[in-house]
C-alpha cells in the first residue's frame, strides 16, 4: 500500500488578483488544468493567457496538450503556477472585450511598468499613475481626497522617483492634478486609457531572452512580441538591431544551442544564434509563432461561438415556430371571437330596431289609450253631468208628484166631507143622470195617481239604468288606467333591457380590444 501512486494532486495558480487552489487528477492535461482556471474566474478570452511556472534559473508555459506531470514542472506540493497574459494586442480597444480580460491586462501592464520591465518616460509615468488612482479610488472629492491619500500607493517607478529631486508630496501634487481631469470616468474606462497609452511604450509585450550571435561573440537580447523576432543590444532594450517579422520568417528551429531562423526570402541570409542553455530554446520556440496560437485560439472560439450560435438558432427557430402556432392560434381565437362579436352586434342592432319599432308602437298605443282614456273621461264628465240634470229633473218630478198627491188627497178629503155633509141618510138611488163634475174630477184624480205612479217607477227604473251605465264607464276608465300603467312599465323594462344589452356588448368589444 505504502507504493500506491495518489489520484490527484495540488495546485496553486495567482492571477495578478487572486489566487486559487485546486485539487487535479494525475491524467490532467495542461489544457484541462487552464479550462478550469478560465472557468472559475469567468475568462472566455483565453487566447491571450498562459499558466507559466518557475524551473531553476528560467521559466516555462504549461503545454495545453501534455500532462500535466509529465512537463518539467516544479516537484513541490501544491505546484504554484502563475496566470499571466502570454500574448499582447496590438490594438487593446479592439480585441479586450470582456471586463475581467481587461482588468488582468491592466494589472499585469502596471506591475511590468513599476517593476520597470518596460521602459516608461517620467510624464507618461504621471498621466499613466493619475489613470490608475481614477480606477482604484473613482471621481477626486478634495473634501474626501486629502493630502497624503496616495502615501501608500505605488504609482511611479524607481527610476522616475530618484531622477528627479522632488518630494512624495510633490508627486502626488502632479498626479493629483491629472487625476481632477479625469471627472466622470468609470473604473474600466480608465484602466482602459491606461492600456491604450501603454500599448504605445517600445517595451510593451515584448519577451527578452539572453542569446550569443556566437560562441564567442558578447551577449545579445531576442526580443519576442506580437510583431515577430527583434536583436537588442543588452543595454538598449528600446530599439532592436535587427528584426524579423513573422510573414517574413520561412522556418525557425533549434539544435542543442543553436537556434536559426529561415526567412521568407531565400536570398536572405539565414541567422543564427546560440543560447547558454538549451531551456531558452526550447523556451523561444513556443512563442515564435503567437499569431498562429491567436488563430489557432480563434479558431476554437469561432467554432464554440458557431456551435453556440447554432444551438440558440435552433433554440430560436423553435420557438419562433411555437410563437408561430401561438399567433396563429390567438388569430384564429380573435377571428372567432370577432365573428362572434359581429354576430352579437348583429344581433343587438336588430334587437334595438325592434324596440325602437316596439317603443314606437308603444307610444302610438299609449297616445291611443291616452287619447280614448280622455274621451272616456269627457263621455263619464258628460254622463255625470246628465245624471246630475236627470236627477235635478227627477227630484222636480217627486216634488210635483209629492204635491199632485197631497193636492188629490186634499180634494179627496174634501170631497168626503162634502158627501157626508150633504147626503147624512140613506135614500134610493135616483134616476139616472148625467155625472156630475165632481165625480168626472174623482176618476181624473184616480187617473192621474195610477199615471204618476207609473211615472215614478219609469223614472227609478232610467235612474238605476243611470247608475248602472255609469259603474260600468267607471270600471272601464280603471281598465283604461291600468292598461296605460302596465304599458309605461313594460317600456321602462325594456328600456332598460336594451340599455344592458348595449352595454354589455360595448364591455366585450372593449375587453377584445385590450387583448
């Protein structure tokens, strides 16, 4: 048990903000360790970064397609690696498109200036160091920003600070000046401004390494950037004596100690230079070709972003199709209900033309009923005012009847005290003669009562026939009344009717309209 090789192992990788442990299998690729670097802090520029690793007096880049293990990588445990920007833009506003790709070159920029691994003129220096307080500290508030607030900070290179003989208090004056200006400007915008002004710098992305043009000859700097190869002079880092851009480069390769490099060109004379220790070639040959590792970089995020894009085309055209089926079905939905509306409105058109048909029956009814109603009053206004004459006139007639009977019973009272009077004993009867008047007066009178009581009865009679017609005009008028009554209610409800009907079809058409 005690030989049993581990699954994993440890590792430490610092960014230029933080640092990360991880615990890798021991089948790990160089590729499988990065992914998961560029993963956790959210990178998908990759093609920029490397993860670098100390070995005795140099350094080395982890190889993405061999293990991990297996490369000449530090024993400790966990290996520290470093996440550091292998290539640099040529135009940093251009091709840095995510935050954190910009954030780690601004950092990384400012560390090789302050540890002046690229050269950087005094006034570039202040500008450049008025850039990062803006980033680091945001808007100057002199309220808030008092003087010393930059004590601490590293802004300026050694080299700059002990050129001049000016204070840490004078510094910060000049840098604080520029900062002022830099007013409104948010934190990316000006790490933003200060890559691009550092872009500029002669030193800026580029890689040295000591070489011999010879075994014999002094020592020589191969300068290796984005633009191709360059000789430096070891005490003049800034102009190179000779340079070899790569569309001009045929063919670079190494054999022990000697590295040769093939122009495009045939005619041109191949050069060749020696290195003291074999790690430096080695160590070269990687970076000679930074835009063949940017294509190749490119090429993989073209084909994720193809693969993405395809994917959400696809992910698109679905959905645009279930949108599809959806409008279509909401249209045809709305097309039903519109129908159904139109009907509906049909419908309540027809209702209101049939009550304003009805409602103007209805008035013509009730001016009808209106009108008989009055004719009715006046004929019962007419038949009181007969009945009252009627009655005036029968009341004249028992009056003159009352007083043809006591004028009768008068006579006839006197009439039997005269024949008392005059014959007081019973005598034959005597001839016959012509009748006298007063006996002629008693049939009259006889006469007379038998006709006024005939007269009396006829004259009830037509008086309860009176009263009878006048009853019934009576019930006829409350029929009337009621009749009209029971019209100007059946109106109002229908009316009212049409009035909800209308409304709740203008409600519906409005609810449809919203949808």
């Amino acid at each position: 048990f005690s030989g049993k090789q581990p699954k994993t192992f440890k590792v430490k990788v610092s960014t230029m903000d933080a640092e990360m442990e991880f615990s890798c299998e021991v089948k790990w690729k160089g590729k499988d360790l990065f992914d998961l670097v560029c993963r956790t802090i959210g990178l998908r520029e990759t093609w920029f970064f490397g993860l670098r690793y100390t070995v005795k007096d140099t350094y080395a880049w982890l190889k993405p397609d061999k293990q991990v293990l297996d490369q000449e990588v530090p024993k400790d445990s966990p290996i520290t690696f470093h996440f550091l920007a292998k290539f640099f833009p040529e135009k940093v506003e251009d091709e840095l498109v995510q935050e954190i790709t910009q954030h780690l070159f601004f950092l990384q920029v400012k560390k090789q200036i302050l540890d002046e691994e690229i050269f950087c003129s005094p006034e570039a220096s202040v500008l450049l160091a008025s850039y990062a307080v803006q980033a680091k500290y945001g808007d100057y508030d002199p309220n808030f920003h008092k003087p010393g607030f930059l004590a601490q900070d590293e802004l300026l290179p050694k080299r700059v600070l002990m050129q001049y003989q000016m204070t840490p208090d004078m510094w910060e004056e000049k840098i604080t000046a520029w900062y002022a200006e830099h007013r409104n400007i948010t934190r990316d915008e000006a790490e933003m401004e200060y890559l691009k002004i550092a872009q500029d710098l002669e030193m800026y992305g580029v890689s040295y390494f000591s070489i011999t043009q010879n075994k014999r000859d002094t020592e020589l700097l191969l300068g290796v950037d984005a633009q191709g190869l360059h000789i430096y002079s070891p005490n003049n880092k800034l102009s190179p004596n000779k340079s070899f851009p790569w569309s001009g480069i045929r063919n670079i390769s190494y054999s022990e100690k000697e590295f040769t490099i093939k122009p495009l060109d045939k005619k041109k004379e191949v050069f060749k230079f020696y290195s003291s220790q074999l790690r430096v070639n080695k160590l070269v040959s990687p970076n000679h070709c930074p835009e063949a590792e940017r294509a190749k970089e490119d090429m993989e995020r073209r084909l994720f972003q193809l693969q993405d894009e395809a994917r959400m085309a696809n992910e698109a055209l679905l959905r645009s199709e279930e949108t599809a089926d959806l409008l279509a079905e909401k249209a045809q939905i709305a097309e039903e209900e519109a129908k159904l509306l139109a009907h509906k409105a049909a419908e309540a058109e027809q209702e209101r033309q049939r009550l304003e048909v009805t409602a103007l029956k209805t008035k013509e009814e009730k001016r009808l009923m209106e009108q008989k109603m009055r004719e009715a009053e006046q004929l019962a206004v007419k038949l009181v005012e007969q009945s009252e004459r009627r009655l005036k006139e029968a009341d004249h007639l028992k009056q003159d009847l009352n007083e043809a009977k006591d004028a009768e019973r008068r006579a006839k009272q006197k009439l039997l005290e005269i024949t008392k009077t005059t014959y007081p004993v019973m005598l034959p009867p005597p001839p016959t003669e012509p009748e006298s008047p007063e006996v002629s007066s008693s049939i009259r009178m006889d006469f007379k009562d038998s006709d006024m009581k005939r007269l009396s009865m006829e004259i009830e009679r037509e008086r309860l026939e009176y009263m009878e017609k006048s009853k019934h005009l009576q019930d006829q008028l409350k029929e009337l009344k009621s009749e009209i009554e029971s019209l100007k209610l059946e109106e109002q409800q229908q009316a009212g009717l049409y009035s909800l009907r209308i409304i709740s079809i203008h409600q519906t058409i409005m609810k449809k309209n919203c949808f």
